[in-house]
C-alpha cells in the first residue's frame, strides 16, 4: 500500500545538497549540538481515555531524534497535568531507556537553553548519541490527570485539548460512541472494540480538539474489529498495471499514523531529472530488503540507502529483467525485459523491533518532468501521506492544481508540501516559471 502553516509551512528544511548527502543541520563546519531538537512532522500522538470521571489518559508519543550528537531528549509535561506511570523506549530494539523528572533550571543546565522555568520536563538519555545522517526514534508512555481536559457533561465525556502535533489519534473507553468531534477524523475500530479518532492536522497551528462521547445502551452490539492491515511502504516507482482495488483492511488503515515521506528536489528542467529522499519504518519481523520498482517511463541512477537508527550506509544493486526473475524476487507484476527494480539489503527486522530507512534516487522522466511553453510542468500522482516538491533554483510556482502549503528552503528554492489525510492518491500538476533570464 502506499503510504505518503496563514503562516508558511514552518518546519526547517535542509538545503537540497545537504539532505541528499545524508547530513543534519548543523554538520557542516559546526560543533553538534547536544541537545535533541524534535523531527515534527514524524511526531504521532495516541490518546487512550480511561475511566469516566477519572480526568486520566494514556498518552503514547512517538517522536524522533535528528541533531547529530544529542544526547538527551527532553519532554515537557504540560502545565495543568499531573503525569504519572512513565516509561520509554527505543523503538529501534523496543528496549526501555533511562529518564528522570527534571525542573527547568536542570533542563537548561543540561543544555536545554529553551526550557521554561515553570515547566518540568522527562529527561531522556538517549541509548547513544545521535548519529550524523541518522536519527532515534523513541515512544514515550505516561498517563495524564487533567481535569480541563477530560471531564464529563451529564452522561457525555468530552476530551477538549489543543493539540500541537498533526499526527493524532483519541480512543474512547469501552462501551462509548463518537457524537462529536469537531476536526475532521477517521473513526476506527480497534480490535478490542473501542472506538478511535485518528487525524492528520494539514492547518496552521495545533489543532484545537473537542470529541464528544456517550455510553452505548447495554444491549448495544459491539462487533470485533477486522484484522489490523499490514501497512507497506510502497515502491516509489509505482507498476504500470492498475493496481488492485484495496481491501476494506487497507481502506480502513490508520492514516495518521503512517511515517513514510517523501521529498523531490527538481533539477534544472533541460535534464529532466529530479532527485528524491524516500523515509519509512520497517517493523515486519524477518524482512530483510526493500524493492523499488522503477515506475514505467522513468530512467534511475545514483541509488544509495541509509539505515538512520545509526547511521549506516546499506547495499544497494539495480536489477533488470532476467536478474529480477533470477533473484527470485516477487514485485507483485509480471517481470518484463524493461522490468527494473532498485533492492536495498538492511538486517532482518527481529521480533518486536523496527527500523527506518533513507532511500536516495535520482529519475529521469521526460514524460512527466519537462519544459512546456517557456515554463516547466511537474507531473506526478502522490499516494504517501506526507509529499514535497523542492523547485530548481531560480523558479518560482506558477499552478499547482492539489493545494500545498509553501515555504522557502535555507538555499531559497521554493518547496511545496502536499500533505494528504486521506488514505487515497492526489494526482499534482505542478507549473513554475523562472524569475528572470
């Protein structure tokens, strides 16, 4: 399956000759960092309600590591909860890491310069620094008690919160149904039968939550849940073939929580090539490699991967036609002469555990990248959550038929990120000009 601020779209961005050698900011010519600074776009937050008239939830964090060299990370507890039942881990090894509560004054004297006096924060000793070109990813489990938060109104609970993530999820206790909920949301069942809210935020600002829930009759049938979907990621060069209609296990995947991204830097349109960075999670056990099947009409070059929970750079080896069949590799098609596939070989994936890989291309593709009436057209359909697409410097955007939001990379190309809640594919025509000669 594949899976992808008015303020402009506020997240840093590296330059494109810096991301695409695998390189953090602050690398080049500078002393790292100690001091972990959050990956947003890869945070997700679950929410798991508990006991009516408790005031207490469950919040699972997941968030990522990326300057290199940190050592800590710190988490602050929100002003108005009281946090309790802590815990983290690595979700490389799924392994606990050690942490403690600290105050602000600490914070700062740990290297956290930001850090409020007023806020207590979970200190987080990394399992090892942060590695150049890589990251660590943690899950962060605590239970809140916030009266404002979670409270009940007559028979209802209401969970009223702004959220600063834009990935998240609520999940109601047993025996209640979804009356309101004021963000758009998917609403899915859990295989315990609870009901779940899960959304990706694409506006500016938190998103300021207010789900609403009422106790189902006791004679109200909860059927279970349909078996969880195994989200994969899908090759970033999609078949030719139409793909088969998704299952209703695929259909009613949790958007939200799917991590993979992906990044096009556009080369001077005369080329008609534009290079790419692909993230995403691997947490099937025993899987041992990645396939990209080169999407029909596309010609790939310069393949290289990186595993970014340490930094490691991984094989990689482009096959063709007879060698796929050779390899014994199931693409799920037909494998043609003119088939090609790009296969990345990381460690099996050991139970319990994941990993993330960085997979870097460069495609050519003159029938959907090219020059048309002095302008330049970038025509491409986008199925994973989270897309962008970074202009060749010295132009600027002209059309782009899917909304995006816009922002300036640290080099001054423009970059437009296509970020899609909805578990389908956004078919973009992107125009921009130059801006002079």
């Amino acid at each position: 399956m594949k899976t992808n601020r008015v303020v402009l779209f506020a997240r840093p961005f590296l330059a494109a000759l810096t991301v695409l050698a695998a390189l953090s900011p602050g690398v080049r010519g500078q002393a790292p960092s100690p001091i972990l600074e959050s990956h947003e776009g890869d945070d997700y937050t679950r929410y798991e309600l508990l006991a009516p008239g408790s005031a207490q939830f469950r919040i699972i964090y997941e968030v990522t590591a990326t300057t290199p060299g940190a050592r800590f990370y710190f988490n602050p507890i929100r002003k108005g909860s009281v946090a309790t039942d802590e815990a983290v881990y690595e979700q490389m090894t799924g392994q606990p890491l050690r942490f403690e509560i600290v105050d602000g004054a600490a914070a700062r004297a740990e290297g956290m310069p930001q850090a409020d006096a007023d806020t207590r924060y979970i200190q987080v000793t990394l399992p090892r620094p942060v590695p150049v070109g890589g990251e660590i990813r943690l899950r962060i489990d605590k239970t809140y008690t916030d009266p404002k938060s979670y409270y009940q109104d007559g028979d209802a609970i209401v969970f009223d919160r702004g959220l600063g993530n834009k990935r998240n999820s609520v999940v109601m206790p047993p025996g209640y149904e979804v009356v309101s909920c004021n963000v758009p949301s998917q609403v899915l069942r859990q295989p315990d039968g609870r009901l779940m809210v899960s959304f990706f935020h694409i506006g500016a600002g938190e998103a300021p939550l207010v789900v609403k829930a009422t106790p189902l009759p006791r004679e109200a049938s909860m059927p279970p849940a349909a078996a969880s979907p195994s989200v994969k990621a899908r090759a970033t060069g999609a078949p030719a073939a139409p793909a088969p209609a998704p299952s209703i296990e695929e259909r009613l995947s949790e958007r939200a929580h799917q991590d993979p991204e992906i990044v096009y830097f556009l080369q001077q349109p005369e080329t008609h090539a534009f290079s790419l960075y692909h993230d995403y999670t691997e947490a099937h056990e025993g899987n041992d490699k990645y396939l990209n099947v080169v999407r029909a009409g596309s010609r790939v070059s310069n393949p290289s991967a990186r595993l970014l929970d340490t930094g490691e750079e991984l094989k990689v080896e482009t096959l063709k036609g007879p060698q796929v069949t050779a390899a014994r590799l199931d693409i799920g098609e037909p494998v043609t002469p003119a088939t090609e596939v790009v296969v990345i070989h990381y460690p099996a994936v050991k139970k319990g555990q994941s990993i993330r890989l960085r997979i870097i291309e460069t495609y050519t593709d003159e029938g959907r990248y090219y020059l048309e009436g002095g302008g330049v057209v970038f025509d491409r359909s986008f199925g994973r959550a989270r897309n962008a697409v970074v202009l060749p410097a010295g132009w600027y955007v002209t059309d782009s038929s899917i909304p995006a939001t816009i922002s300036l990379t640290k080099d001054g190309r423009v970059r437009l990120d296509y970020n899609n809640p909805r578990p389908d594919e956004v078919s973009v025509l992107l125009r921009a000009a130059r801006r002079s000669r």
